[in-house]
C-alpha cells in the first residue's frame, strides 16, 4: 500500500531513508535546511552535501518549509540531529494531519533532549519519544516509534541489507513502520521496548569515541607506561565493556527488554559504530588522537558550542554531555562513558583514561 510520507531532515540518514521508501513505491518529500539542498535534490536527484554519489528517485519531493512537508502526509519520519529536533518539531505541530493524530510520528533521530531550565538550573536530558510527546497532542503519547539499528546511510542508500528496530508501545504502529519498508533491503524488527533502543541509540555513539581513540593508539603502536601494547583483543574488550554500560544506563532510566542490549538495536548497532569506516564517532576519537582535534577548545562546553568548526558532527560528543549529566543525577557508575567526558572537557589525555581503565578493570578482575 502506497502512503504520502514526509522525511524532516535531509542529512545522509535522513536521504537514505526518503530514497529507500520512494523506491518502495510511496510517495515521498523531504524537508531540507538549505535552499541548494532541496534544488539539487528536485533539480539533478543528489544531495551531494550530505550523500554523495547517490542517484536519488526522481519525484523525490524537496522543500525549505518544514511544515508544508509535513502537512497531509500518513506518516512523518524526523530525522533531525537532536540539539536541533525539538525547535523544527514545533513547527511540524501546526499540520492538521498531526493536530488531528491522523499521521504515523516515526523518529529516527539519535541522542537525548536538554532538560527544561528551572529555578535550579538546567534538568537532566531527556529521552526524544518521551520529550516529543509532551508537545504532541495527547493521542499521541504511546503511539509515536523509535527507529534505529545498525545503518550507516552510505550503504543503506547503496541496497545493502540493513536490519532495524521499531520500538513502539503500540505494537501495531512498529509492525506498519515495518511495512513501509516491505520490498527493500531493509529488514524491520517490531519491539515494545522503547526506552531500551533509544538509550542504545544514543549511547553507543559515545562508546564509539572511545572506540576511536583506542584504535588510533593501537594504530601508532604507542603502548602503556608498563610497555603494554593495544590491538584487536583490546578493542574487543572495550566493546563488550562499553555494551555493559549501555545495559546499565539503560536499566537505571527504565529500558524493559534485556535482549535489546543484545540484538541488533544493541550490541550490533554498536559494532557497526565502533568498527566502520563510514562511523562519524569512531572518526572524531581516532581525530583526538592522530590530530589532536580539541586542542583549539577550552572544554566540552567550549566544544559543542563551535562542533561545526568540526565539519561534521559526531552525536556522541553531544551524548556525552547528556550522559553526564544523567549520571551525575542518578549516580551511576560508568567509567567508559566517564573517561570520554573526562578527555572532551580537556581534564584528561586518551592515553591516560585508557591505560587507568583498563588497569583498573585488570585489578578488579584478578
């Protein structure tokens, strides 16, 4: 069944996904940030700013005006970097199709949302589903769907098979975000376990950074003060570290599926974070390292407020600071995700973080 189906967000993920269904045979538009976008995408069929080389469909609906995009479609995807999601939802709100929870709300967009600033400060982050339905009406609370998994844009714009999860807590809603992609290369999985695949979503990114950089010091072949060298079984043992954090964070904010953090939505979304060529984070860590990338920044803080000096933007180091936060809060205890903190807000070098992890977990284990 064709459906009319809006795609909020032209970046690489949000392209690929707008090819993939007008491919399936719906009809599809996509919102873009810059004008040039939007014509080159209606114009010549590429976005060559954000997935090069990519022949899009022609009849790939294009347009600067969020809400036009949105308004009479059955279903919107919003697929906008998170510090930015929430200000462009807004607008999406004023369609009549969602005044009137006539549309499929899917999000695809990774990370958490600030916390409202009270008397006290800042709260801690937020989770997106939970934060979005809070400006949605109210039918829509338990209806909107999480859609993430292991899926660089490169290749799920080339056809290469990609498995994902729809996390909903109405069951029927993630089995008709599954039928959308009926006919592509793109196998969907339903869930109930919204919590747990949006923190494996956010989360993993940060891992990834730190994923990065070990992978860089094992490149150089720099070793540990003791003359200890990292390779592959090290990097291994981060990982598998690294997803234990994800199940412990996820636990503590209320994920209700263990075998999230150990299918796709987890331990495989997170492999392909962490050992991919096209990973954005694993590049910014591995950039830490081979080219002293925060040296031009003061702190974290300083860091996210000019990211796009980066020239591309790694979720993670955003994530990292939500992470922090919510850690802080809560009080948990996850040194992975501490110890990138701890190096992006300039306390600490990545060799020194590395070395105290990994000793440290050596003397907890003997």
């Amino acid at each position: 069944m064709s459906e009319r189906i809006g795609v909020i967000g032209a970046g690489a993920w949000g392209t690929a996904l707008a090819k993939v269904l007008a491919e399936c045979g719906h009809a599809v538009s996509i919102w873009c940030n810059e004008a040039e976008t939007a014509s080159s995408i209606r114009d010549s069929g590429r976005n060559e700013r954000y997935l090069p080389g990519v022949e899009l469909p022609r009849g790939l609906g294009a347009d600067t005006d969020p809400l036009a995009v949105a308004t009479g479609k059955d279903v919107i995807f919003l697929a906008v970097p998170s510090p930015y999601l929430m200000g462009v939802a807004r607008k999406v709100l004023a369609a009549p199709n969602v005044m009137d929870g006539e549309s499929l709300i899917v999000v695809v967009t990774k990370g958490f949302i600030p916390g409202a600033r009270g008397a006290s400060g800042q709260g801690a982050p937020r989770l997106i589903l939970e934060t979005l339905e809070d400006y949605l009406p109210g039918f829509y609370r338990g209806n909107t769907v999480y859609l993430s998994g292991p899926s660089h844009a490169e290749e799920v714009s080339r056809g290469m098979i990609t498995g994902l999860v729809a996390a909903s807590q109405n069951g029927r809603n993630a089995i008709r975000t599954r039928e959308l992609f009926r006919g592509s290369r793109v196998l969907v999985f339903p869930s109930l376990d919204t919590i747990g695949v949006q923190v494996c979503a956010a989360a993993k990114n940060v891992v990834a950074i730190a994923f990065g950089m070990l992978d860089a010091v094992a490149g150089q072949g720099i070793t540990s003060a003791g003359g200890a060298e990292f390779g592959d079984n090290t990097e291994s043992l981060l990982l598998a570290a690294g997803l234990n954090e994800m199940q412990s964070l996820g636990k503590a904010l209320g994920a209700t599926h263990p075998e999230t953090f150990t299918s796709i939505s987890g331990v495989g979304d997170l492999d392909v974070t962490c050992r991919s060529i096209h990973g954005r984070n694993r590049r910014f860590g591995r950039e830490i390292v081979e080219k002293d990338l925060l040296s031009p920044f003061s702190d974290i803080d300083d860091l996210l407020s000019r990211i796009a000096e980066l020239g591309y933007l790694p979720e993670g180091a955003v994530a990292c600071k939500q992470v922090h936060d919510i850690v802080a809060e809560r009080k948990l205890d996850l040194p992975i995700m501490a110890g990138v903190y701890s190096i992006l807000d300039r306390k600490a070098q990545p060799l020194a973080v590395l070395e105290g992890y990994l000793s440290g977990m050596g003397a907890a284990l003997g």
